[in-house]
C-alpha cells in the first residue's frame, strides 16, 4: 500500500490501548491514531470513542519509513469533511498594515479599559476604608 500524508483512507481498529488505537490500513499496514488525536472533545477512555474491528476513516499525519510508524488522525478526517464550518479569520500576515493596525490600537484600548476599571474598583475600595 503506498500511502502519502494528507491522504484520508478507511481502517479498521484492531487494538485499543491507554494510549490510542491501533489502526489496520490493509496491505500488512498498521498506523496509530493518539488518544488527542480520536476527537475534538476531550477523551479520558478511548473505549468509549472506538471499538476494536470498528471501521473508521482516518487521515495520514506522518510516515516514518525508516521506524516503520504510520502516525493517523481521526478528528482531522472528520474535519476535512465538514464544508459548513466557519471560516478563520485571515492570519495576521494577511492583513494589510492599515488592518493590522486598527486591531492592535482596538485590542489596546480594550485592555486599557479593563485595566484602568480594575484599578478605580481598588481605589475606590481603598477610599471606603
């Protein structure tokens, strides 16, 4: 089987530890999907996300030829097939200089208040004394 990262294919878990699962891919290939890596919600016991010879789509993170380690993702196969999540806001470096500065001076008076309304809360305690 030659696999690519970035490539989402389906498995079948084959063993479920502390840890993670382990994922059979097919063609003697088997990969390992982390525990932080089974769902966007927090998973404290993976057993209750996965059970063994469930089938389950999966995203190629990494392959180590010379370890023979196939790193898997089940969230980020998931994420790929939702087309109606929300779009990021652009990344900084694609702001222009206007842009960008406008935010910084927005997010500076935000936190300037804030801090000007936390030291007149204590100075007014103090004044109560």
């Amino acid at each position: 089987m030659s696999l690519k990262a970035g490539e989402i294919v389906e498995g079948v878990v084959k063993t479920i530890t502390n840890f993670g699962a382990f994922i059979d891919l097919g063609d003697g290939a088997t990969g390992l999907v982390h525990i932080s890596e089974v769902s966007n919600e927090y998973v404290k016991d993976i057993s209750e996300f996965l059970k063994q010879d469930q089938k389950v789509k999966v995203k190629v993170l990494a392959i180590d030829e010379e370890n023979k380690k196939i790193t898997l993702s089940i969230k980020r196969a998931m994420e790929t097939k939702n087309e109606n999540r929300r779009p990021s806001p652009k990344p900084a470096a694609e702001l222009s200089f206007e842009d960008r500065l406008s935010k910084f001076l927005k997010d500076s008076e935000e936190r300037q208040s804030d801090v000007r309304r936390s030291f007149e809360a204590k100075r007014g305690k103090a004044n109560r004394r």
